[in-house]
C-alpha cells in the first residue's frame, strides 16, 4: 500500500533531498499546513523564526551567497508575501538561487475578497525567475522541485505560492525529485582566434591591467600568474573583494567610490583592460574611455554591455586566462606597472599612520586594526551598507578562508544582522557583523 504524506509534507521531504537545512519565515495563519509539515520535518530542517518576512528573505539570500546554495524562506498571504520582496530584490540583484514558499487562502477563498487574499503572482513577477501557484495537492512536490532547478539554473528567485488547503491534502508519497540529476555547467574553451588577438594586444599595450569580478572567485591562480606573467596590477569590483588575498603586492583592491585610492584611480591611466567575468554598472565610470578591452564572460548578453570590447572571449574565465598565459610572452615591468605597486606602498603607509590615531570622533583605521588582528582565517563578515562598505573595502585585510557579504547591485540597508544569523548556521566560525 503507497504511504501518504500531505501537501506540504512533500514540499518539506524535496527541499531536504536537495540539501536545504534552514528555512527562514514568520509564521501566519495562512502557512499552518506549511508550518505543520515544518514541525513534523524539524530534525531534518532547522526552523529560524524571524521578526520581519524581509530578514527571513535577506538571510536566505546572504546564505546563498555564501555556501552557493539554494537559500529557502517563506512569508504567510498577503502581508507576509509583499513583505519579502525587499530581500528576494536582493537575491535578484546579486545572482543567487533563493526559493520563496508562499502562503495563500484556501483554494474556496482566493478571488473572493477574503480575509488577506491578494492575487500574488503578478506582485513577484519582476523579481522571480519562475512564479507559479499549485492548483493541485498532487503538484506540489513536482513544483518545489522544478523551483529548487530554475533557482539554480536562472541564478535568481523563484516563488511557489501554496494553498493553505493543498498543504494539508493527503497525497501519495512518491515523488522522487531530480536532484541526482543537477549537475555543475561546463563553461566554454576560449576560440584560438580570440586568445590570439588578445596576446596580441597585450603585447603592444604600454599600461595593461586586470578588472576582474565574482566570474572569476574559482580563477585566483590564474589571475596571479597572469599578473606576474605580463605585469599587470590588479583591480576588482567590489564584492569581488577576497579573492585574492589584499596583501597580494600586485592587488590594489577595488575600484568605485567605495575603493582604496590605488584601485579608484589606476584605471584613468590605462590603456588595455583584461576584463573578467565582471558586469558592475559603475564600471563605465572608471576608466579611459580610449583603453582597449578584452572581457572574459560566460554570458554573451554581458559581453559589451558595460563598453566596448575589442576582443570578446565568451568562455570560462579560468580557461580563458590559461589559454592566455600559456600563448602569451612574458612582460618586463612597465613604468605604469611599477608606479601603481608603489602607489599601493604608499596608501597603505598612510592608512597605517592612523592605526593609533586616538583622535574624537573615532576614527575607523584603529577600530578595523583590531579586527583585523583578531579574525581567525575562516572568519566571516557581514557588511551593511552605508558608509561601512568604505571602510570595509579599505581597512579589512581579507586573507585564507575569509568569506564576507553585503547587499550589492540592491544596496538594500539591514543587511548585516539576517547574513549574520545565516553565516553563524551555515559555518561553525566567528561571524563578525559590520
């Protein structure tokens, strides 16, 4: 005889066959069924409760962002539901999978102006990737599912909105979801053609240089050797900041207007730009409008979208920056290369000079000096947004295992507290709150 498991029990029983240990909500009337099957499943899924429906959405979107996983919250009708949005934004913004379960009246009430019945789905269509409502008890499984893969795939938000009926109908327990079936992309091999117009190029350049983003968090070997290789000094954008370590001599940390001045302003000066898996808006901003590009992305939509290229390599970045130092010859270091390493020098004297500074009001340099002192090596940061991020691009001293994360392309402020609470469950380390 097949078992039988409700509605809900079965969205509960797939998001922990695809690995989800934490769901993050505030309980509503409307999300009993849901909020049952929680309770039944609570060895297996920790419940975090939450005062706000937005800093359940937030946390599930800074625990995506930290572990690459699918981030899971939830938020009761109507009320509940809108207040998730500023987090699911978020989530959008940055590119990370987060699966939002939504409560709704039971199937006899929805469309009759009942209490909390709103019509849903049209309120999270900008910001999802997949947006649907079970019509059916039977679907559920299947639709949670399909979310967790368009969540993955899409790199974005995907919503499923449950009827408070559906959840409690009993259902065979038989679903088996695809998760053996999720496998990582292979990303593309660079064209000849295109590796060796960018040799080429970065042969006859007189002031190269590297602005790298988070397309490139797996690559930080290769952009090292490429640094050495053909002289060229870092830059990258600013959540790319970690990896590579800022005591690496060549990295002049991030540019904008939140960076340290070596990486703020090296880029008006240059006159080639190995661009690697980086879209930041502000980057038409920040650099000679004459210097020649060479960007590196696995997304053709991106390929020009900030500038123009002179050499587009769709392909993964690793790849792509192998296949450059192996067919490349080495550099000697330029005057424009040795001039940015001793303007690093520099900037970090002078920041130094203050680490001391016992001046009123405080000053941030001494404050960050001890934190730096005293973060282990698997430490993890969570930076809001404001006048914080400054100080946090400048002064923290990123190294080894660190992680650390903030609101980014959304700038959403509230930031830090929900990404603390989720780094604390993800990892058993120090979670330092900016």
């Amino acid at each position: 005889m097949v078992e039988k498991i409700s509605g809900s029990d079965a969205v509960l029983k797939v998001l922990e066959q695809w690995g989800v240990t934490n769901i993050y909500g505030l309980p509503g009337g409307s999300f009993d069924s849901t909020m049952n099957a929680i309770h039944n499943q609570k060895n297996k899924i920790n419940f975090i409760q939450v005062r706000h429906e937005e800093a359940g959405a937030i946390a599930a979107s800074a625990s995506a962002k930290l572990t690459g996983k699918v981030g899971v919250c939830f938020g009761s009708a109507g009320p509940g539901a809108v207040h998730l949005l500023n987090g699911l934004y978020d989530a959008k913004s940055d590119g990370v999978p987060v699966v939002a379960l939504v409560a709704q009246v039971p199937t006899s009430n929805m469309n009759m102006d009942f209490f909390q019945a709103m019509d849903e789905e049209p309120i999270f269509d900008d910001v999802a990737v997949w947006n649907r409502t079970a019509m059916t008890a039977e679907a559920l499984p299947r639709m949670t599912d399909e979310a967790i893969r368009q969540a993955y795939m899409k790199h974005g938000v995907a919503v499923l909105t449950i009827p408070k009926d559906l959840g409690w109908a009993q259902i065979n327990d038989t679903y088996e979801p695809n998760v053996n079936s999720h496998t990582e992309p292979a990303y593309p091999d660079p064209r000849p053609e295109d590796v060796t117009e960018a040799v080429k190029l970065i042969k006859e350049a007189k002031s190269p240089m590297i602005y790298f983003g988070l397309g490139a968090k797996d690559a930080a070997d290769e952009l090292k050797a490429a640094s050495e290789k053909f002289k060229m000094p870092l830059v990258s954008s600013v959540l790319a900041k970690g990896i590579i370590d800022d005591n690496y001599p060549a990295y002049l940390g991030s540019t904008g207007r939140v960076a340290p001045k070596p990486g703020a302003e090296i880029g008006f000066s240059t006159d080639l730009i190995l661009w690697v898996g980086n879209d930041v808006p502000f980057s038409i901003f920040l650099f000679n409008k004459k210097a020649k590009v060479i960007q590196i992305d696995i997304e053709s939509e991106k390929l020009g979208k900030r500038r123009h290229n002179d050499v587009s390599m769709l392909a993964d970045s690793k790849k792509a920056l192998q296949a450059i130092l192996d067919a490349g010859e080495e550099r000697k270091p330029s005057a424009f290369y040795q001039a940015a390493l001793a303007d690093k020098t520099n900037w970090l004297d002078w920041q130094n000079s203050f680490k001391d500074s016992t001046e009123k009001p405080v000053r941030p340099e001494p404050i960050f000096d001890v934190i730096n002192q005293t973060a282990s090596d698997k430490a993890i940061f969570a930076v809001d947004v404001g006048n914080v991020n400054i100080n946090f691009e400048r002064l923290i001293d990123m190294h080894g295992d660190q992680k650390w994360a903030t609101s980014g392309i959304y700038a959403t402020m509230g930031f830090a507290l929900p990404t603390s609470i989720a780094a604390k469950l993800e990892y058993l380390t120090v979670t330092f709150t900016a």
